[in-house]
C-alpha cells in the first residue's frame, strides 16, 4: 500500500509518496503559501498530483503545532495562522480520501522508530535541536500523545528557574539552553571574553554574526571556543535527558535537527553529562544515545507510515 507523506514547514512544504517499507519512490517540495486557505490548496495539489501516478490510499499531513486529541484540529501554529482550525477536515473535503494529522516532531519521531536509528527498541525519545528543541515520545511501541493530544513537548520542560525567556512565555526552558539558536548564543559569550574565543571572535568580525554552520565548521576543526561552546549545550540536553529518564525511562534517546550533525562532538558530552546526573546512576540501566538517521525526511516518511496504519 502507498500513502502520501506532507511535511508542512514555516517556508516549504515537502510531500512524497512512501511505501511500507519507508522508502520515498517520489518527492516534491514547494514554499508554504501565508495564506490558510492557500496552504490547504496546496497541499490537496500536491496529493493530486501524486495521484496522477501513483495509487495512493491515505494522506498523513504533519505540521508544527498543537493538535486536538482527535487528530483533527490544529489548535494553535508557531509559524502559521492557525488557530482552532480543522485541517484534517478540510482535506478531506477537497481530496475525499483517509487522512491523518500529526505533529511534525511525532511523525519525525515515528519515522525513526519504525525505520531509522530506534527500529530496534520499544521505548524511544526523540530529541531534534533545531531553533528550538523538539521531541517525541514512543512508549510500549506506540507514540505517547497524552490526555490533550499536545504531549511530548519536551523542549518546555524547566531547566533553569527563573532562566532565559523563551518563547512559550515561560523561563528557562530547555531549549533555550540546548538547541541551535542557544549555540550561537553559547558562541557569542565565548567570542566576547576573549581568549578561547578568538577564532569564534574573528568569525563574528568577518560576517556580522556568529552563524551556527561556522560554529559546527569550528567545532570539526577542534577549535576550543567552539568545542566550549557544543560541550556546555550538549550538556544541558544531558541534564535534561536525564530528568527524562526518571519519568519515561527509554531504551535510546534519538538526537536530530542540525546540530546533530556534529555526532560524537555532540553526543559524547551529552553522555558525560547525562551519566553524572542520571538518578541512581550506576544502580540502573543507562539509556543509549544516537544521531537520527532520516534527516529532513523523517517527517513525510512517518505521517505517511501514520496514515497507512489509520487506513
């Protein structure tokens, strides 16, 4: 069976075809139109159009954002006008077909449990540092999606109190200490005392600003202002992997978004600090550690995977 995977971003929205297996046998992308109404259109055109050459038996649609415990609402968007809106119904009356609504970082989450680094395991975290932190939940081999439906929200965890404003409108969530936007900002206190950070320092004199790629270019060459700057957010995300620990207790906590990119320049610090805060450490199993291996795919390839199991 095929279904139709649509991963809906702030600026694009990728779409593919995926079999049961989770390979994509074709793929399309276009921006994200402002409009609401627009984006639905869009969307239904882009299944259509894989329609005209494939047999497509379900749509999953994942998107940023909250999601009724039905499945069918997006009740509040970061980056999109949605407030209340029923998506889900409004697919199926332009498509006239099964679909399914996800959370983006639950579908990605999904999508490396069934087919990439946590195939292996029944119980699996995913943590994506992006922007900000995302993260999934897979408990007894299905994803965890709470009372609500808006689960999983792991990067509004508490880190710090009374801690850096964040945009949720709390303070000292974790992903402002742990995610690539808190990098830079890592970077930029190391550039600006000077020592450590001079080649960080010389970076920010030559292009205005410290960007997050220069940062992990950095890093691969060992610089010490730049490894200082991945070690103290790596080891935020370890403390707080930790505290995850105590309540969910995984098998394997999965890292994506693009500072995974650095591999064992992220995870090894990560680890360190994970294991000197782990509750009962030592007197207990540890959970294991790996990069996400589905990259900007995961989202289309597990919503599709979504889909196929709703048909």
């Amino acid at each position: 069976m095929l279904t139709v995977g649509i991963d809906i971003g702030g600026t694009k929205i990728a779409g593919g075809v995926v079999d049961a297996g989770g390979s994509i046998l074709e793929k399309l992308r276009v921006d994200t139109p402002a409009d609401p109404d627009a984006l639905t259109d869009a969307v239904a055109a882009m299944v259509r159009h894989f329609g005209e050459h494939h047999e497509i038996a379900a749509v999953g649609v994942a998107a940023a954002g909250f999601i009724d415990r039905d499945r069918a609402v997006i009740l509040h968007a970061p980056n999109i006008d949605w407030h209340d809106t029923p998506l889900r119904d409004q697919l199926q009356d332009r498509l006239s077909m099964p679909i399914t609504l996800e959370n983006d970082a639950n579908a990605a989450g999904w999508a490396e449990f069934r087919f990439g680094a946590g195939r292996r395991t029944h119980d699996m975290v995913m943590l994506t540092m992006g922007t900000g932190v995302g993260g999934a939940i897979v408990t007894g081999g299905k994803l965890f999606r709470g009372g609500n439906g808006i689960a999983g929200e792991l990067g509004h965890v508490r880190h710090v109190r009374d801690g850096l404003l964040c945009g949720c409108g709390q303070r000292g969530c974790i992903e402002m200490y742990a995610s690539g936007r808190a990098l830079q900002r890592e970077a930029n206190e190391i550039a600006d005392a000077g020592g450590i950070g001079a080649r960080l320092a010389q970076v920010r004199a030559e292009k205005g600003e410290i960007p997050g790629t220069a940062v992990s270019r950095l890093v691969l060459e060992d610089d010490p202002g730049a490894i200082e700057a991945i070690t103290r957010v790596a080891s935020a995300l370890g403390e707080a992997c930790a505290s995850f620990t105590a309540v969910l207790d995984p098998e394997l906590f999965v890292i994506g978004g693009g500072v995974a990119q650095l591999g064992d320049a992220l995870l090894d610090p990560m680890r360190a600090a994970y294991e000197e805060t782990l509750p009962g450490a030592g007197e207990r199993p540890s959970a294991s550690f790996a990069i996400a291996q589905l990259v900007n795919d995961a989202g289309l390839i597990g919503v599709a995977d979504l889909a196929a199991q709703t048909d």
